[in-house]
C-alpha cells in the first residue's frame, strides 16, 4: 500500500524559500520518487539539489522509527523506560475502580454544590502525595465538579488536620 504522505520535519518555507518554482517543484518530485523508490537522481538539477540531502536524511531517519522521531529512546526527556509510581498508579485499574466506586457512592453529584453529572473528578480528601496509604480508599474519596475541584486546590495549605476529620466523620455516618 502507498503512502498518502511524506513526513518532512523541516520548515518547508524557509528551508525553501530561496528556490524558484521550478526547483521547489523538482525538489517535490525528487522527494516522491526517492520515498517510491524510484530513480530520483536525474530530477534534481538546480539549488534544489543543496536541500535534499536533509529532506533524504529525515524521511531515512523516519522510516528506521514511524513512530515520530521524538519517542522512545529518541525523546529528550526519556528517563530509560522508568515509569514514576505516580503515572502508573493514576493509570491502573485500580484507581478506576476508585473513581468509579466513589462517583456511584455520591450518584455522580458535586458534594460542594450539588451539580450533577457534566465533568466530575474524584478528588482525595487527604492528599495524593501525603497519604499514598489512603489513596483507594473508597472514604478518602469526594466527587466534586471541575469548578469546585479548582476551588479546592486553589485554598493549598496544610488540610491534613480537617481532612482527617472528615474521613472520621465519614466512616462514622455522622
């Protein structure tokens, strides 16, 4: 199957700016061709023929790697295939199952303001990152709209103390 494509990374009109249209069209042909594989060489007569050795290197350089250029071991903030324990954990399926458990327990109504449905998020009570012990613990759990959310961690500061309280008074019933 032919490609409908040819990816080119450079900036197509600046790198080209300075050919005329009878180049840049020669300088198109070429790049077809050669992703074809057909015989390009006799295409290329002008400036054009400057230009291509980069356009050559980055199609070359994207077929040994179709993903794109910059992934994988290529991208620049590759950390060698670690993945930190926060983005797996907010991934996995256990933590759906939370959010799921906790947006059924309040019947998908913001408990701030009583909004239902639209775009909710499950936030934890006592923090993520304070209390990894808590984090799919069904109590732990409030469903707030993304508005409140907000408004929730705009306040920062320490909630540890009120926190606690409301996950007593939660398992509590009171």
């Amino acid at each position: 199957m032919a490609e409908t494509y040819v990816p080119i990374y450079l900036d197509w009109t600046e790198v080209t700016e300075e050919l005329n249209d009878q180049e840049k069209g020669r300088l198109i042909d070429a790049i077809v061709l050669y992703k074809a594989g057909g015989d390009w060489q006799d295409r290329i007569k002008g400036n054009e023929r400057y230009l291509f050795p980069a356009f050559r290197k980055q199609m070359d350089r994207y077929d040994a790697n179709p993903h794109g250029i910059y992934c994988g071991s290529h991208h620049w903030n590759w950390k060698g295939g670690i993945t930190p324990e926060n983005q797996r954990e907010r991934s996995s399926s256990r933590y759906a199952q939370w959010r799921k458990a906790v947006f059924e327990r309040d019947a998908y109504t913001c408990q701030e303001c009583g909004k239902r449905g639209g775009k909710l998020n499950a936030h934890h009570i006592c923090s993520w990152a304070s209390f990894p012990a808590m984090r799919f613990e069904i109590s732990n759990g409030i469903t707030l709209c993304e508005k409140c959310h907000k408004r929730k961690h705009k306040g920062g500061g320490n909630r540890a103390e009120s926190d606690h309280k409301r996950i007593n008074q939660t398992q509590s019933g009171d």
